[in-house]
C-alpha cells in the first residue's frame, strides 16, 4: 500500500478553495475511482491537503495518466489558475509507506 500526499498553500478565498478542492477529490475518484481525503490545516498559513492510497507505484501512474489525458480535470486545474486560488510553487507533494 502507498499513500500520497499533495499540500498546498491557498491564496484565494479560503471557502472557494475548499470547496474546489472537494470538486477535484470528486473528480478524481469519478474518472480514476480513487478516493482522495481532504483536509484543511489548524492555525499557521491556509493549507489545504489531499491524501490517497493506492496499491502500488504502477497504480499511482496510471491513475495520473489518466488524468492527465482527462478534459475535465484540465478545465478544473485551469479553473484553480484563473481563480489564483493556490500558491504554486508551494505545492509539496510525499508518498509514504506504512510501517
């Protein structure tokens, strides 16, 4: 089992980018059937991060190629820039292996 992280500083209107991030957890588990877990951060900067599991490191990729090739998920990543919601270059992404 791998679990993967992806965290985020939010920039814009902190309910917006929640609830955009609630539309790309929905998108994600619609077109790869992945369940992503979202969460937000208790005091310091607005943070915002999602958490997956998935079988293995193939699984992994396959799930991102296949968002990547995915129209929908495009429009909703353009959506994220158009509304400045996220601090880009914060984005800090982790997989993690139980022990």
């Amino acid at each position: 089992m791998l679990t993967y992280s992806m965290i985020v500083r939010v920039t814009g209107s902190p309910g917006r980018a929640a609830s955009w991030a609630h539309e790309a957890a929905q998108l994600i588990r619609e077109k790869t059937g992945v369940t992503v877990n979202v969460s937000a951060r208790l005091g310091g900067p607005q943070e915002i991060i999602w958490i997956s599991q998935y079988d293995d490191l193939p699984a992994f990729q396959a799930s991102q190629a296949r968002l990547n090739a995915d129209p929908d998920y495009a429009r909703l990543l353009q959506a994220a820039r158009d509304e400045d919601l996220f601090d880009n270059p914060s984005i800090d992404t982790a997989f993690w292996l139980p022990i």
